[in-house]
C-alpha cells in the first residue's frame, strides 16, 4: 500500500458524488486512481457506487450529529464498508437454496450507534501520555492476584444463564465527592469477562437490559434488486439488548484500549441504571485515562457507596489515586491511610506513598 503521506491526496465528498454522478471514464479513473492509493478507501468508493442513492441518507446523518467536514471521509469510509457488508450479506443470501419467494421481504443489518459515532464531549477529551495510563493489563494483573485465596475462588464460579427474579437494586444518589465511606456491605457474585471482574448482575436483577440507539440498515435481496429496483434504507432505531451481551461487548472494548468507545457504552449502561458498580468502577478507569480527574473520583467514590462490596478496595485505591492527580493531596493523603489501615491487597503501596 502506497503511503497517504507521500500522496497526501484523500477522497472527498465531491469525489465521491462527481465519481457516482459522471459518465466520463477520464474523470473516474482518475478519482479511482486516487482511492487505489488506500485499500480502505478503494473498498468504500465501491460500496458507494453500488448504492449511489445511499448517499442521501449520509447527508441526514451529517445534520443529525453535526459532522464536521473533516470527518466527512471517515464517515464515507465506514458508510462505504458497511454498505458493501450488507450487500455481500444480501448476495450471500441470495445465492442459497432458500426460495426466492422465502427471501422477499427486506433484509436488515443493526449497527449500535456508538460503534460509529463517540459524541462530542468524549471525543474531544485527550489520553494520559502511555506510561501514565491504567491499563486493562495491569488491572487483569491485579484482579488474578487477588483471586488466588479460596474465599475468592468461590465468587469466581462461572454462573448458568438463567436469571433470578428479584427487584432492581436501589439507586444510589451522591450530593458531593468525599472520602470513601465506611460501612459494611455483601459481596455479590463475580464473573470475568476478557480477564476483567464483573459484578453477575444477571443474579439481582429481573431480565436487565440496556437500551441504546442503533443503526439499521435494510435492503432486498440481490437477486431480488434486479428484478424491482429497490434502495437501501437507513434509519435509527432504540434496541433493548440483554445487559450481559451488552456489557461483554463493551469490556472487549476496554481491554483493547478504546477508552472513549468503551466509556460511552458505560454511561449508557448507567443511564438505564445508575448505581450499576460495573459501569461506574469502568468508566472512572476511562475517565482517568482520558485526564478527567473529577469525573473519575465521582465514580470511584459512588462505588464505595454501592449494595455490594466487590470494587471497594480497587475504587479506594483508585479514588486516592485521581485525587492526587487533582492535586488534593490532603485528601489523597487520607485515603492512603485509610487503605493501609486495612491491610488489604493495596496497603504496601499505600504505606510506600505516605512515607514520601
């Protein structure tokens, strides 16, 4: 692949129409010219000339989620991609054994909108340069040491699907970040997902859900677009989706370092429910990353809150941690204190840092 840098030359939007709109073979081969310089490119120019009337729903979308027009390429890339998976997905069925009349009705994909879209706010936020970051792997780290005692292993058992009826959790509602409070609380179950602890909230909760908004895209067949012409429709859609295939899905994304995709997922969670010890442990980790100090003690103070105690003795040391990167070091300074007091798996490094 020849190097965009060297080139410096990139598909636009007028590209994209003047390629779709012309019938001059000069003109495009010359922008196909330009797009071969980018296999990811060359693969969305084809998607969009196959579905040119596809490029009137991108136009709605740039109004909806004001799209800046230096992003427009990225959105053309990924739009282009994903027309061209749904039309290899409508060939793939077409070319099957199933009757033509059995695959006439339209055929759709669903894509969740923050697979494709971060919202502003989190988009604009900057990572902690890599050796100041918390990273997924030193967390697993941590979370593998502290199962080696038998009373842990026990929290560790993987649990069966099916859910057991029992009412939400109370919310949780915090007036102003503090130190950790000191109470006594249950210990709910555990499992792990991409080596990172979960607490099973498939256990405590009545059929949990996470409703988010989605793309989806439909289309017939392609046997059947050459038979009556039809185009490819886009709209957005509210999808409810089972909490542990959404919460599965969004560790992934953390444990690949994507702190902004993984931390609107986890807002998401805690729009449905706000005392979720999940979502909040997470995104204050997400929050830290990204220098949102504040934010981050917000969340790890609202876990040492919650009905269960499984995140309390990560959320303390991490809750001192992002006051120290606020420069409340009186408040840091107490918190370390009181890990040490406990003894727990934090308190050599604790005592280490109150000895500076």
């Amino acid at each position: 692949m020849n190097s965009r840098n060297k080139h410096n030359k990139q598909l636009s939007r007028e590209d994209v129409i003047h390629y779709i709109s012309t019938n001059d073979e000069r003109i495009k081969h010359t922008i196909e010219r330009k797009s071969s310089l980018d296999d990811f490119e060359h693969d969305a120019l084809e998607g969009w000339s196959q579905h040119p009337h596809a490029l009137t729903h991108l136009k709605k979308s740039d109004a909806r989620f004001k799209v800046k027009s230096n992003t427009f390429l990225a959105t053309t890339i990924i739009g282009g991609l994903i027309i061209v998976a749904v039309s290899l997905i409508l060939w793939n069925l077409s070319d099957s054994s199933t009757p033509i009349a059995a695959t006439s009705k339209k055929l759709s994909l669903t894509v969740e909108q923050s697979d494709l879209v971060i919202p502003e706010n989190i988009d604009t936020m900057e990572s902690l340069p890599s050796p100041e970051l918390i990273k997924p792997k030193a967390i697993q780290k941590e979370f593998k040491q502290k199962i080696a005692t038998p009373e842990t292993r026990k929290l560790t058992q993987n649990n069966n699907e099916s859910d057991i009826k029992v009412s939400d959790l109370p919310l949780i509602k915090i007036d102003q970040v503090q130190q950790p409070a000191i109470h006594l609380s249950n210990t709910a179950k555990e499992i792990y997902v991409s080596d990172l602890k979960l607490i099973d909230y498939r256990q405590y909760r009545n059929r949990p859900i996470v409703e988010t908004k989605t793309f989806i895209l439909s289309g017939l067949p392609a046997d059947q677009e050459n038979a009556e012409r039809s185009t490819t429709e886009t709209e957005m859609s509210t999808l409810e989706i089972p909490y542990y295939d959404y919460i599965k899905k969004t560790q992934a994304q953390f444990a690949k370092e994507n702190y902004k995709g993984a931390l609107t997922r986890y807002l998401t969670i805690l729009e449905t429910y706000p005392d979720d010890l999940n979502a909040l442990f997470y995104s204050g980790l997400c929050y830290y990353n990204l220098k949102q100090y504040s934010s981050a003690t917000n969340q790890f103070y609202q876990c040492t809150l919650g009905q269960f105690n499984n995140f309390n003795e990560e959320a303390e040391w991490y809750l001192a941690k992002s006051y120290s990167a606020l420069g409340e070091t009186g408040k840091a300074s107490a918190i370390y204190e009181l890990i040490l007091s406990k003894n727990g798996y934090y308190a050599q490094q604790a005592k280490k840092l109150i000895a500076k």
